[in-house]
C-alpha cells in the first residue's frame, strides 16, 4: 500500500540531503585546506560585497576568496558527470545538490570581487563564468543584478563586443560565442542591432543577432579541412576549429530550444557537443573549466537539471 509522506518528513529528508551535500563539499580536500574559520570569515565578506555596489573587492581579501571560490569550484565539478547522468538515482541527486551548493558558494566568491576590466576578452570571460555559476545555483535574478552594481563590467563587454567584427577568425568566433552565451544566461546586453517590436526577451534577441552574423561569417571562412596536419600549429588551429564548431553547435541548438520552448528534449546532444568542445580544449584549464559550468549551466536551462520549464531570470 502507498504511504504518503507527510510534510515534516519531506522536510526532514531534504534537510538531511542537503546536510549531506554540504559535509561532501566542505569535505573536499581543495576547500577543506581553508580553514573552517577562514572559509567562514570570507564567505561573510563575500555576501556583502557581492550584492554591494562599486568595484568590488580587491587586496588584500581577493586572493583569499580567488582561491576560496576556486576550491569550490574543483569540489563541485568533480560530480559534474554524476549530476548530469540521464539515469535518476540517490547517487545523481546528491551529485545535483553539491554542484549546486559548490557553484552557490563559487559564484558568491567571485561576484564579490573586481572584475578583470583592461582586458576586454577577461571581463567578458569574468562575467560568463559567473553566468554560468548564477544558472546552475539558482541565482540568475541576481546576477542581473550584479551587472547593474558592478561598476564598469557592462562597459568593457560592450566595448570589446563592439570590436569583434574586426578580429581574425579565431578570436571573432570566441568572442561571439561567449556574448552569444551571456544572453543565454540572461545578462541584460544589447543586441547590434535591436528591434523594438521583437517579443522575445532583449538577451535572447541579442544571441539570436550574434549568431545569425556568425553564420554568416563562418560560410566565408570555411574549414581548415581534413588533410594532414604537418605542425603543432597546425594541430593547434585544427583543435581551436573543433571546439569552435561545437560549441556553436551546441549553442545554436540550446538557443533554438529556449526560443520555441522545446526545452526537455535537446538536453542530451547538447551535452555531447559540448562534451566534444571540452575535448578539444582539454590541455587549456581555464577554457575547459568555464566550458564545464557551460555544460552543467546548458543542461540546467534545457530543462534536464531542475525539469522547470519557467526561466529563472526572464
């Protein structure tokens, strides 16, 4: 016979789910090497700032929550697979609640901090990884927020968006892609070239722009085919082209899938395309990390983390 579980049972157990999520994480040996009372006193510093107009926090507590958010970071990707295996089980949601709790702790760690504002690409890639963490733990909405606050972070993506028409290839599709994904995620930016009568979302109108021009581009520049490769430059360039390819891959479809609402049904190809992407650009840790979270923040948005088809932040 079927027994219902009465409220304070369902409270209890998730409780102990999340007691659970937070011994593994704060068990972890990158966060555990930062003392519970440091981990503490900089998490409070981090609660503050992050929602705290201004610049942000620099010297001499940023090293220290540099390295916090970090270790939290480590501690959860590492049950990145687990909590975005397709199979339901208690294994895949204990994975589910550290990756979200670490990318809850990370993301409170790095958006109190300066971002990296003389270089351009650093800041667009600065706020794609705090996207990205916002999506995973919930906190979109505050994020949004975030680019309201931070002082000069709105400016110097927009700046370095506006010059991307005139890079090379390489660094013209990195850029796109990543101000593609920042409307993805729900950063309020401006699309090239806005509509007033378009009824989707502003940061979907502007990824939908981006990646329009971007197909555009990639017909005219082609592939660097499939002969042999006779340097490592040449590897080097064929592996850039690879992760480029699905990523936009990847991006196009989780971008078509918001748009119509579809969102349940892509989650598993756009794992493999990104899984692929994360493949080729395996031997640079900072791409495979903000990669990463965009795999699980991805996933999150289709619909094949939280099964919700409302979207936080929109």
């Amino acid at each position: 016979m079927h027994v219902l579980t009465g409220q304070s049972d369902r409270t209890l157990d998730q409780r102990d789910a999340l007691a659970v999520a937070r011994a593994t994480l704060d068990e972890h040996w990158a966060v555990s090497a930062v003392p519970l009372e440091r981990r503490t006193l900089l998490l409070e510093r981090a609660d503050e700032a992050a929602v705290a107009a201004g610049i942000g926090l620099g010297e001499p507590v940023a090293d220290g929550l540099a390295l916090l958010g970090t270790a939290y970071e480590l501690a959860a990707l590492g049950q990145l697979d687990a909590a975005l295996d397709a199979t339901p089980g208690p294994q895949r949601d204990l994975a589910r609640a550290v990756l979200t709790l670490g990318a809850s702790r990370a993301y409170r760690c790095g958006a109190s901090l300066r971002p990296p504002l003389d270089d351009g690409e650093g800041a667009l890639t600065w706020a794609l990884r705090l996207g990205a963490l916002a999506m995973v733990s919930g906190q979109t909405d505050v994020y949004a927020d975030w680019w309201q606050k931070r002082d000069g972070i709105a400016a110097a993506v927009e700046n370095y968006a506006r010059g991307l028409d005139e890079q090379s290839w390489e660094p013209y599709a990195r850029g796109t892609l990543w101000m593609a994904w920042l409307g993805l995620l729900g950063a309020p930016i401006s699309a090239p070239s806005e509509d007033p009568s378009e009824a989707a979302p502003r940061p979907l109108v502007a990824t939908r722009t981006r990646l329009a021009a971007f197909r555009e581009r990639r017909a005219e520049h082609g592939s660097t085919g499939d002969g042999p490769v006779l340097s490592t430059a040449a590897l080097r360039a064929r592996m850039a082209e690879f992760a480029v390819r699905h990523l936009a891959d990847a991006t196009e479809l989780l971008t078509i899938a918001v748009l119509r609402r579809t969102l349940p049904d892509v989650s598993a190809e756009f794992k493999l395309r990104l899984s692929a992407a994360r493949s080729a650009m395996a031997g640079d840790h900072g791409q495979d990390v903000l990669l990463a979270w965009l795999q699980a923040a991805g996933v999150t948005l289709a619909g094949g983390v939280t099964a919700q088809l409302e979207l936080p932040g929109f």
